[in-house]
C-alpha cells in the first residue's frame, strides 16, 4: 500500500463521492415514503456496514494524523520563531 498525499482538494474530492452516496440512499428513502412506505426493498447489508465502520475507522485515524501533523509544523514553526528573536 502506497501513502497518498492528500490536501483539500482530495479530500473534498471524498467527501463529495461520500455525500453522492448518501444522496443515492436519501433518494431512495424518499421514494419509498412517496410510494408504499411497507414496501421495502431487500438489500444485502453486511458488507456494506462492514466497510462502513472500516471507513469510519480510517477517517477517525486520518484525522487524528492529521491535526498531529498541524500541531507538529505549528511548534516547528513557533520555535524557528523564538530562534530568530534571540
């Protein structure tokens, strides 16, 4: 597995497809109330929730490197700064 840089755009990139998505299931939803709410459709699910919660995990742990990193380059910068003003 390679690590892959990501900055705003990519990441804005994700959560665009996760919100398609989202819209897809909401689109859904909404049909099934306009139409005949008992009539629901039968879907495999234990994948999907699967890969759902091994997202989760992996967005919880981006995140956490994330803000790691920008707590890291913030002290990095604030020591080059109390360098400079000796």
């Amino acid at each position: 597995m390679t690590l892959q840089q990501y900055g705003p755009e990519r990441l804005d990139e994700l959560a665009l497809r996760m919100l398609d998505v989202a819209s897809l299931f909401r689109d859904m939803a909404n049909q099934q109330r306009q139409g005949d709410p008992k009539a629901a459709v039968g879907l495999h699910d234990r994948k999907l929730l699967e890969w759902l919660s091994s997202i989760e995990v992996w967005a919880e742990d981006a995140r956490g490197r994330q803000q790691t990193e920008v707590i890291r380059k913030r002290g990095a910068e604030r020591a080059q700064t109390m360098a400079r003003k000796k």
